[in-house]
C-alpha cells in the first residue's frame, strides 16, 4: 500500500478517538487508542490517509426508508474509504459493509456514581427489626412482673411456715424485680434471688434468651457495618434490574440500544433480566431515560443518580480519567462482539488489514496500546467496591453517635427526675424536722443562780437592773407574788441595792416574773419545794435561744439570795445558758 493514501471517517469516542491539536487554519491532529491502531497499521502497510469527523456524530443505523446515516452511511455513499472509532461489529451492520479482524473486545458496562456511605446516628438500632425492638422491650416488665409475683409468693409462704416472725431478705417490689431482668440483659448482674425454685427456672430461661440475643445483635451489626460500607451494590444487570431506586438508560438508536431491544424483546430468553431493563431504557420510547450521545450520558451519570450503560472501554476510561473519582464501572466481562475497522462492502484492504491486525496481537503491541489508555493503576481505583481492605477501617464518629444520644438522652431524663422528685418532696411530702431535744436541767440552772450570788459575787461586775433566768420554772407562785426582799435591819449595809428580778417562762395563766427588792422589812421567801409544787408541764426556753418543748417540771433547788459586802456588783462574763445579769 505504498503511496496509497485513504480517506477515513471519524467520530469523537473517548479514548478511542480524542482531538489532539486544534490549530487555526491547520488540519485537526487525532489521538486516542484507535488512531494508535490505524498508526500501527500505517507504519507496517505505508499508506497514508486524511480523517475528518462524520457530519451528524453517529455510528450508523437503518433509516426507515433503508439508508444508513452516519459512519456507516458514509461508507455506503462511497464518500470513505474507511471508518474507525470505537465502532462495533453487528449483523446489521455487516449485511452493508465489511469489517477487518476485531482488535479489542466489546462489551456493555454500567457507569454510575459511587455510593456514599450513608450517615445513620442510629445504625446501633439497625440490626434488629422494629417488631423485634418492641418485643425485646416488651419482654423485660414482663419477666419483671412474673419474678415480682413468684417472690412474693414465696415471701408468703415462708412468713406463714415461720408463724409469722420471719420477713424476707430480699425486697419484693415490683421496681426491684423489673431492675433485676433489666440488669440481667444488659449483663450487669443483679440482686440475688432467693432460692425458688421456680425462680430459677425464670432466671434461667432469661440468661439463655439474653445470651442468644446479644449474640445475634453483635453479629449483625458487624455485618450491617461492613455493608454499609461498600462503594455500590450494583455489581451486574440483574443487580440493577432488581432495584427501582437507581435510573438507567442508553445513547437512542446506538448499538447498546439495538442490543438490549434485541435480548429484552426475545421470547426465547429465559431470564427475565433484560426484560425488565428494556423495559426502563425504552420508557417513553427512549426520550425519558436514555440520552442522545455518550458524553450526554457520562455527564448524566456524574451529576444525578442515573446509570449509563455503554461500551466497557468508554465507561472504564472515563471512570479512570474523572477529577473527583466520584464513578465506577460495574458489568460482566463476557465479550461476544468487539471493535473494528468498518471498511466499504468488497474493499481488497479488508484481508490485509486483518492480517495485520492479527500480527499486532501476536507480538502483545495491542496489549501495550492498552496498557497506555486503560492503566490499571491510575489516579482513581474502579475496583473499590470489590477489593477487600485487609487492614480495615476505623469507624466513623456517626457510626457511635446514636450511642451518645442515648447516653445524653439518660442524662436528661434523670436531671428531670430528679427535678420532679424536688418539686414533689417540696410540695407533698414536706415534714418538720424533728426537733433537738433542748430539755433544760433545772438543777444546774439553780446551781448556776446559786453561784453567781455566793460570796464571789463580789468579783464579778452585774450592771444589768434585773436577773432573767431562762427555763426556771418557778413553779405553782402566785403571779403577783413578789419575792421577798432582804430586810434593810439584817442587812443594813445594802440599802440602796437596785431592784433584781427574776424572770422566767412559765405555763400559761401565770406571770412572766418574781422580784428580789432590797426594800427595809422585807424577807426572803423560804424556796418551794416538791411537795408543794404540783406536777404540771411547763414552757421553758432552750440554752441555744429559740426553741420550746413541753417538758415535765423537775423540782427546783434552795435558791438563796446572798448580799454583796460592798461595792458595785461586777459584769458578769458567762452569759451562756440563757442567763443574763
């Protein structure tokens, strides 16, 4: 093919065909997998050619009236010698035009956005159904209650087989029994249980049914995280068939389009599968679902939850070249067609591109061309979804944060418990504080009274007008009895002594005082004793001030009035006990 220079038709198909260079003036300049193949080819054979892109950016398909438009219509028209992209070998197509040996395999993948791993504060919860949860927290008060009665009932038995002086050892109300089951379940332990038998059995048989349901919870819900964190479920057609949630479609009138109208409407096809998807890629006769062009469909499927099916290598390659690594490919790898060079039906290059074709495989160059736009290690990994991660990953704060939620939640509830028990033992069930015993010793009252009038008296500094004698009971005295005075004649040297009273608390309808004057003539009554005095109950006056208590009344002893030799009384400097000078 020396000095033969052909004429190609072109169509834009990432990473078959991409534009190079697009100078001004100048012819455009091609690059891509399948412009790697026709270089290949050109260098061996050494023809030249000129390429130029297909007027309406179609591969081909019949026209209702029997024409062929794009590529393939190309073809036809004998406007090309030859058509190459990522066009693909179809019965239909090869009834019009002859096609070389295939240099790569075909077949259909699905290109979608990769699952994001879904945030639920409460995945704790997912394991279990809700009609599980519920039965779970209707079973605790239920063992509660049936402990609650089995313990009471055997308190009863044995209060009555002891004659009635025995009580039990352990509480018997309902708020402890339920706290026991719960405790029990979350294997915390619990109380003991007096030993009935039938109480054993009751404990038994709950220990066995918590035991198996904590098992089961820890084993899904390390299953339900290790799904939840999988990139896609979708790893085939029939995982994509099954599922409503994810929309799915072609390029109109396409290969891929005639493929699955071909499987989907076959009455022989015994698997339902493609059905179900021409089904949804032919809605609305394709207008609703399916798209017009590859690029259309691979932007669809970057931005919305939509997958698109098309050729594998298409898919795969702009998986591999997409800035956010935010797809992925999914599809089976059987290959039953693949892509060729399309030539005009009877063209004597066909044989001899074959050959060649052939000899490239051979050598591994096709593998290496491969190699080059397909890396298997590149920047985004499309094998996510399927490759194990063997050292694991930690998990996410929201993955616990329906634990916080019910720790908080705990918390809440018994600040507000504990609010509602204030407010409650604060308006209903306030009681008075038992008052302190403040019995007063009257004996020692009357020694205290004895001593500040002996003959020390004299060094101490009295300048109060009256005595108060706090809880001196005086007794049955008349309230306007007075106390006699010392007489001026046996004490001629205290005249002009201040009047001293003698105040205390007594019961009511007695007088609040008796009064020591040092008036002339006056005697000092002899003290009453207890035979004198009735037995009644008094209101005295405690040593800390304050408080009153009904008392019995204990006999008083001899208070003696003792005069001073000379000289101003002195300040007394106890004033404890309530008694003042």
């Amino acid at each position: 093919m020396q000095g033969v220079t052909l004429r190609i038709v072109t169509l834009l198909e990432e990473p078959f065909v991409m534009v190079a260079e697009n100078i001004l003036g100048q012819a455009k300049r091609y690059k891509g997998f399948s412009i790697d193949v026709l270089d290949a080819l050109a260098k061996i054979l050494g023809f030249k050619y000129d390429i130029y892109q297909v007027g309406d950016g179609k591969y081909g398909s019949a026209l209702p009236n029997g024409s062929w438009n794009g590529m393939i219509g190309e073809l036809i028209g004998k406007q090309a010698d030859l058509a190459i992209s990522a066009i693909t070998i179809t019965p239909e197509r090869e009834s019009v035009v002859d096609f070389s040996k295939r240099y790569m395999d075909y077949s259909v993948g699905i290109l979608m956005r990769k699952s994001e791993e879904k945030i639920n504060i409460f995945s704790l919860l997912a394991p279990f159904d809700l009609a599980v949860w519920a039965c779970i927290a209707a079973a605790v008060p239920v063992v509660g209650i049936m402990i609650f009665l089995l313990r009471r009932i055997q308190a009863v038995r044995c209060h009555n087989s002891a004659g009635g002086h025995t009580s039990p050892s352990v509480s018997t109300s309902l708020q402890s029994a339920i706290w026991i089951v719960y405790g029990a379940f979350v294997q915390q332990g619990s109380d003991s249980i007096l030993g009935s038998v039938a109480l054993r059995i009751v404990m038994g048989s709950w220990w066995l049914f918590t035991l198996i349901v904590c098992s089961s919870y820890t084993a899904n819900l390390a299953a339900y995280l290790t799904v939840s964190r999988m990139d896609n479920a979708i790893r085939s057609f029939q995982d994509l068939s099954r599922q409503s949630d994810l929309v799915y479609g072609t390029v109109r009138e396409s290969a891929v389009f005639e493929y699955f109208k071909a499987k989907g409407t076959n009455p022989l096809e015994q698997d339902n599968t493609y059905a179900e998807l021409w089904k949804t890629i032919n809605k609305n006769n394709g207008l609703e679902n399916s798209v017009s062009s590859p690029s259309e469909g691979i932007k669809k499927a970057k931005r919305a939850s939509y997958a698109f099916l098309w050729d594998m290598a298409v898919v795969e390659y702009a998986a591999l070249t997409d800035d956010d690594c935010t797809l992925t490919v999914a599809g089976n790898s059987m290959s039953t067609r693949g892509y060729s060079m399309a030539l005009q039906h009877g063209s004597p290059y066909r044989d001899l591109f074959s050959q060649k074709i052939l000899e490239l495989q051979e050598k591994g160059d096709l593998d290496i061309l491969k190699q080059k736009w397909w890396p298997k290690k590149g920047r985004c990994d499309l094998q996510s979804h399927a490759d194990a991660q063997p050292e694991g990953r930690a998990l996410h704060l929201h993955s616990f944060a329906g634990v916080f939620c019910i720790l908080a939640a705990g918390l809440l509830l018994a600040l507000l418990v504990a609010a509602l028990e204030t407010w409650w033992n604060s308006n209903h069930c306030h009681r008075e504080q038992p008052k302190e015993d403040k019995e007063v010793n009257l004996e020692q009252v009357h020694q205290r009274l004895n001593s500040l009038l002996d003959d020390d008296l004299a060094h101490k500094q009295l300048p109060g007008q009256s005595i108060e004698i706090s809880a001196l009971d005086i007794g049955s005295m008349q309230p306007s009895q007075s106390l006699e005075a010392l007489s001026a004649r046996d004490y001629p040297s205290h005249r002009g002594l201040p009047r001293l009273s003698v105040t205390t608390f007594l019961q009511e309808g007695h007088g609040a005082g008796r009064t020591m004057s040092s008036g002339p003539g006056r005697n000092l009554p002899l003290p009453l004793s207890s035979a004198t005095m009735p037995s009644i109950r008094c209101k005295h006056r405690a040593p800390n001030g304050g408080l009153f208590r009904q008392s019995p009344v204990k006999t008083p002893m001899a208070m003696s009035y003792q005069p001073v030799p000379g000289g101003p009384i002195p300040k007394a400097s106890e004033p404890s006990h309530g008694t003042s000078i």
